[in-house]
C-alpha cells in the first residue's frame, strides 16, 4: 500500500484525466450550447489517429497535434451538419458519428499501416504531451471563465436555455451551436492527441469508453468547466488506484479492481445527479 | 396625428391556414391600443408578424411612418419596438440582469461587464416602477416578476412602442393595477402601448382606442369611449352572449369530497374542505399558491405528506389515480396539453382514453368502429369544432380541445368533478359553454370543484369562494359575502389575517 499517494501517484492520476478534461470540457461547450454530444468518444479517438498520422507523415509532434485537433475538428463538422443544419436526432447520430469513428480509424489503418492493431510508433512527442497536460487545466479556467465573463458565453448559455428567447432578441442560434459543437472537436480531438501521444502512436479503439467516462463527468460537474475538471480528476485518481492495485496484488480479483473507476462513476452520478441541472433545452 | 405603427393589408399563412386576412390597423403615438378578440382570432399572430417573428404572406408594416423591408425582431427593436409575450421568453437559470442584456451585453476591456449590467438594469427598473432584483435568478421569481423583467427587456433594448400580448392572465388584481399604473406612465411619456387582451374590463379601463379582431379580420376599430363591452362582445363574437347560466337552487347533497389537513411539504399547508353535491365550491388564488399540488394530491398523481382525502366517505389517500376515478372523480386538469391530452392522438382516441377496455373485443382488439361512432357522438353534443373524430387533438383551437377533455370527464358521469382553470386560453363562446356545462355538472347532484385564477368565473359559478393563499386556505366565503375586492385582498394576504379568523 505504501506510496499510493505518491508523487508517482498523483502524477499518474493526472495522466489519465488529460483526455476526460479534454473531452469533457468539449462536453461543456457542445451541451451549454443545447447539443448533446455522444459523440465525444468519436471525436477523441479520430483525434488520437490525426495525432499518429500527422506525426508520422511529418516527422512533426506539431503537426500531429494540428491534425489531431483538425481530425476531431472534420467529425465535429460531420456531425454539427447533420444535428444542426438538418436537425437529425442527436442521439442517433451522436452513436453514429462515434461508430463512423471506429470504421474509418480501422480503415485507414490498414490502408496507411496495414496493420489491423497499431500504427508505428511515433517519435518522441514530450514536450508537446506536457504542454497539453498543463494546458487542459488552463483551458477549464478559461472555458468557465469565457461561459460567465464574456458575451458570447452568455450568449452560447442563453441558446442553451431557452433558444426562443434567444432568438427574440436577435440572437441567432444557429452560429453559436456551431461554435459550441466545434470547439466540442477541438477540444475533444486535442484529448485524442494526447492519447496518440501518450502511447506513442496510434491503437485501434484506443479511446476506449473515455468519451462516455467524460461524459459522465460533465454531468457529475453540473455542466460546469471547472465542476468537470474535478469530476474528471476524481475518475482519474480512481484509475490510477485501481492499476495501483492491481498491481500491488492485493487479494481483490482482477475484475473487481477493474470495475472501481465505472463504480464511482455510477455512484457519484446516482449521488449528485438530481442536483446537476442540464441545459434547459439540451437535445432540442 | 403621428402613428406609431401602422400594418396595411398584412396577410398570414401558417401552411394552408390563413391566420390573418388582410389586416390594417393604426396606433397612435402617445396612446394606448387595445386589440381584443377571441382565441384563435389572429391577435398574437398578428401580433407576432409585426414583431416580425413571422414571415408576411402579403401587406406591410410601417413603424413610425417608414415601411420595414424586411420584419425580423432585429428590426422591430431598432425602430423602438419591443414585445412582451404571452408565454415569457426568459432563461430561468440566468439571472434578471443577464436575460435583460442579451443580445446587447455592456462591455468592458472585451469582456461581460456584469457589475455594469446589473447597475444599469437595476436603474431601469426603479425608473419605470419594476420592482426586481437585478441579480437573481429568473427561476426564482414570481409569474409577476417575470413579466417585469419582461418589460424591462424591451425598456433597455430603447422601445417606446411596448407590445404586451395578454399581460394579465398571469396576475393577480393587485399585480394587473400596478402593470397597469406602469403602462399609464410610459403613455404619459409620450410611449405607445399596444394590449391584446379578451378582457374588456381591461380595454375599458385603459385603452384609448380598440380594434376587434374575428377569424383574422378587423370587424371593429373605434375610441374606447365610443364603445360599450357589449358592443365589443357582439363583434368579436359575432353574436349576442346568453350571459352567466340560471341559477336553479339545486338541492344540496351529501358530502362527496372532503379534504383535511391535507399538507404538501412546501406547497400546501393543511388545506381543508368539503364538496357537497350540487354545489360548486370555487378555489380562487394567484397560480403558484398551491393549485397545483391540490389537484394532483387530490386526484392522486401525487402523494400528500399528511392528510386525509374522502370521496363519497370512502378513505382515498393512499388510491391510484385509477381507483380515484372508478369512484367517480373527474378531473379537468390546469394544463390540457401536457396532463389532459394526448395531442398526437385522434380525438376519438383522446375522448374514450382510460375506457379502451370497454371498446376491446376477443383478444384486445379494439372496435374501432364503436369507438369512433361513440366518440362523433360525444363531439357533436359538446359542439366541438370539428367534429371529426379522426382529426389529431393538437389541430383543434384551445377552447375545442377543452371541450374535448370534458366531454370525456363528464361522460363517465363523476360524482366529483375537480376542474382547474377551466377557461384558461379559451374563446369567449367556449367558455360559455363550458360554464354550461359544470353548472349542469351540479344541478345533476354531484359535486365540483372548480380551481379558477379567474374572479369572474368564480363568482358567476360557485357557492362559495375558499381563498388559497401560500398553499393554505384563508377563507371560506359564501358567494353572497365574495366580491372583487375581498377576493383580491384575500388573495395577496392583504387581508389574510383578519379573515383567517372565520367563524
């Protein structure tokens, strides 16, 4: 048990909440702005094979992040079209986009790589990684700040809210959705690109659930930037445990060990959820 | 003579209706306009197109003498223009200052100037008599307050021709004086006020001149002091009004609903009453003083913390709704759109809903022939328009589809009607009927209970009058001891103490 609360810990535990920050805070911009946003998953992991792509075609760690970030960019594109301009369910197709997702990444794969697991690995990308951890906090306090200090925040709330209103008052909706969705790409592609980076290249589904997880926590932070940089840190630390754990060999099986970060995610949202208050016209 | 605003021949279409039919209409500067008309006459329609809200089939709209190309609530408000609607457009989780600036937020150094926002929106409404605080959340005020922040919307968007579409459903008399003193002033200032309204009280009290509306065309538009409220009701409804129905003093029965203490944690307080039969027990209070929780605890959509509820003597406290309604409890809910109809379903499927079983053959099939000839039936005699069985609830007019809801509540023939805002949005000739109808409703012997934000309404139907006040009952007064004044006090807790004290 010794050194579970380490240095070594904490800094693990930040390493993993690097893409639950990212994603959830494009979350927060999508949903503030009334657009659910499943497909976060989608959008983390088109940015991690941006990431790989673009580093590998350049030689580039920034580059790569540029192209991560395009790729969760383009999805969000694909996806703002299709919920925004045609009004399709969001739902529906915020599975679809994050299905899209995972065919497209396995498909150029094998086209770029011909492998079916991983891309090569990419050089080392350092400096880069440690820029976006500390960036992800400093974007929380700038997203929560820009929601309640500037006009296009209040703006991008009020379509949120009460679109009619919005409107009848010569506020358009439309423009500030597409902000909303978008920087949800941005953002959330940035999340993938430290995955990519992370790892040192590019594992097929290798996002694996985190945009759900992000989702969770946006939730669990009242669909506030600063309220899901604490959610996110909290599932991240209970990852960290949990491998530390696992690999402490304590007589917990494998399984259960596993499970103790999606525990506290249900629990915490059971907890907390009546309290969290959406968006009032999210999903419409 | 300078018109504020002036429509000339303005035409609207939504799909194949034609809700407005070449309207033309004049608002003096300086002056106050009341539009009346019954529901589905066109005014907010008409409304809404000069606000440019929506597209012009045909005609146009001139503001202070220059035609707009091209209506869009961006144009309205830089001519001065601004509305106040029916149902508020406000984000309840933002704060008052925050609704009121949208759109033209104050800066500072590139950002939000929320301390900025808040000063100037506080100053406006001290200026204009509206009380609220700048900073609180839209979620937390009263119906009343937000229509200030309503108002005060369009007062810091620079509008002198203030558009109110039925401001005063949602008040109470006290509430509607002091609207109305703020509306007399902004007149005195040289601003303009257009009111729509059906209630001519209101047109008589406070508008210099009138416009009648009916099926989308102008039938009247004359001076105030030129008109009487029955001419008015003659035009808007293109005949004479029966008036209030004859009282036949109906033998009064036994009890059929009592309440007692009934406490709802945060919304009622220990209400007690008692329906008899062939009596109509009026509910009279401002919405949000407990309304609500008294009709779902009552019809058991929801559970009361304490308290007793008896229908015909039978202990119902702890009954679904469906078992409340076998006893013999109908139920015309507050919100027809969201409790009392389904409004994707058919009427013939709306009317005979929760009575499917009677309708069903071997194997739940339904007999839809039956059931539509039951249901054409049930329309024709309640005159709902039209009377198509097949036709969705939602394309009917408010006061049809009321209709609709009780026609099926009284067909199942109920010991206790429990009627909440009967009339609420209804047309002038629907509520007559519908006065009819729970008037009949009594003089059969059974019991109603009629929750009403509406004096006149009570007053013309029920026995007594109980006073809701902050979720308890103030007062209990027979009709012949209820009238505006001690109603309106009762209702606000003007009076709320000496009259608690009743013998």
């Amino acid at each position: 048990m010794r050194g579970i609360l380490s240095g070594a810990f904490l800094l693990q535990a930040l390493r993993i909440s690097v893409p639950y920050v990212l994603a959830a805070l494009g979350g927060v911009a999508s949903e503030r702005s009334g657009v659910i946003n499943i497909a976060l998953e989608g959008m983390l992991l088109v940015g991690a094979f941006g990431a790989a792509v673009g580093a590998l075609a350049s030689g580039s760690a920034l580059a790569g992040l540029g192209a991560g970030v395009l790729a969760g960019v383009a999805l969000a594109a694909l996806y703002g079209l299709a919920v925004i301009r045609w009004r399709a369910d969001q739902i529906v197709c915020g599975v679809a986009a994050t299905l899209l997702a995972l065919g497209a990444t396995r498909y150029f794969l094998k086209v770029f790589y011909n492998s079916t697991s991983n891309s090569p690995r990419i050089p080392s990308t350092d400096g880069l990684g440690w820029a976006i951890l500390v960036g992800a906090a400093l974007l929380a306090a700038l997203a929560e700040a820009g929601l309640r200090r500037t006009a296009i925040g209040l703006r991008l709330r009020a379509v949120g809210e009460h679109p009619e209103a919005a409107r009848s008052v010569g506020v358009r909706v439309a423009p500030l959705r597409w902000l909303g969705v978008l920087l949800s790409g941005a953002l959330a592609g940035l999340g993938g690109v430290w995955l990519a980076f992370d790892q040192h290249g590019f594992v097929a589904n290798m996002s694996a659930g985190r945009g759900f997880i992000a989702l969770a926590a946006m939730i669990l932070g009242g669909w506030r930037p600063l309220g899901a940089l604490g959610a996110c840190l909290l599932f991240g630390g209970a990852e960290a445990l949990q491998l530390r754990l696992q690999s402490s060999g304590m007589g917990l099986g494998a399984g259960t060990v596993q499970a103790l970060p999606y525990l506290i995610t249900i629990v915490a949202l059971a907890v907390r959820g009546r309290a969290s208050v959406a968006p009032r016209a999210l999903g419409t | 003579m300078t018109t504020a605003v002036e429509l000339r021949g303005v035409v609207v279409r939504y799909g194949a209706v034609t809700a407005v039919r070449g309207v033309s209409l004049a608002v003096e500067r300086g002056a106050i306009h009341a539009v009346v008309g019954e529901n589905g006459a066109g005014k907010s329609t008409l409304m809404r197109a000069l606000y440019g809200l929506v597209p012009l089939a045909a005609g146009e709209v001139r503001v202070k003498g220059e035609p707009m190309a091209r209506p869009s609530p961006e144009a309205a408000i830089a001519r001065g223009v601004g509305m106040v609607h029916q149902h508020f457009l406000l984000a309840e989780a933002l704060t008052v200052a925050e609704n009121v600036v949208l759109g033209r937020e104050p800066r500072r150094r590139g950002l939000l100037d929320v301390a900025g926002a808040e000063a100037e929106v506080g100053a406006l409404a001290e200026e204009h008599g509206l009380a609220v605080d700048p900073a609180a959340p839209v979620g937390a005020l009263s119906v009343g307050e937000r229509q200030r922040v309503e108002i005060l919307k369009a007062l810091y968007r620079g509008a002198d021709v203030l558009i109110l579409d039925e401001p005063t459903a949602v008040l109470s008399p006290p509430e509607v004086d002091d609207l109305f003193a703020m509306l007399r002033a902004h007149r005195d200032r040289g601003g303009t006020v257009i009111l729509v309204t059906h209630k001519l009280d209101e047109v008589m009290a406070i508008s210099e001149r009138v416009t009648v509306l009916r099926r989308g065309e102008v039938v009247g538009d004359l001076p105030t002091r030129d008109a009487t409220p029955e001419a008015i009701v003659r035009l808007m409804v293109g005949r004479d009004l029966a008036g209030p129905p004859e009282r036949g003093a109906g033998p009064m029965g036994d009890v059929r609903l009592s309440v007692e203490g009934l406490t709802v944690r945060g919304s009622l307080d220990r209400v007690s009453l008692e329906v008899r039969g062939g009596e109509i027990l009026g509910v009279a209070g401002v919405e949000g003083n407990g309304q609500t929780e008294l009709c779902e605890a009552i019809t058991g959509l929801r559970r009361a913390d304490a308290g007793i509820v008896r229908l015909d003597g039978a202990d119902v406290t702890r009954a679904s709704p469906a078992r409340r309604r076998a006893l013999g409890l109908g139920h015309v809910p507050e919100d027809r759109h969201r409790r009392g109809l389904l409004l994707d379903l058919s009427l013939a499927e709306n009317l005979l809903l929760g009575r499917l079983d009677e309708y069903t053959r071997f194997a739940s099939i339904l007999d839809r022939r039956r059931l539509a000839a039951d249901a054409a039936r049930l329309l024709e005699r309640f005159d709902v328009r039209p009377a198509d069985p097949a036709a969705p609830a939602r394309s009917l007019s408010g006061g049809n589809q009321q209709k609709v809801v009780l026609a099926r509540e009284l067909s199942l023939r109920p010991r206790v009607l429990l009627a909440a805002q009967p009339t609420r949005g209804v047309d002038v000739g629907a509520i007559e009927r519908i006065h009819a109808e729970l008037d009949g409703v009594r003089r059969r012997g059974a019991g109603v209970l009629l929750i009403s934000a509406e004096l006149d309404e009570l007053l013309a139907l029920a026995d007594r009058v109980a006073v809701l006040y902050r979720g308890r009952i103030v007062a209990t007064l027979p009709r012949a001891e209820a009238d505006r004044e001690r109603l309106g006090g009762l209702m606000t807790g003007a009076t709320a103490q000496q009259a608690a004290v009743q013998p």
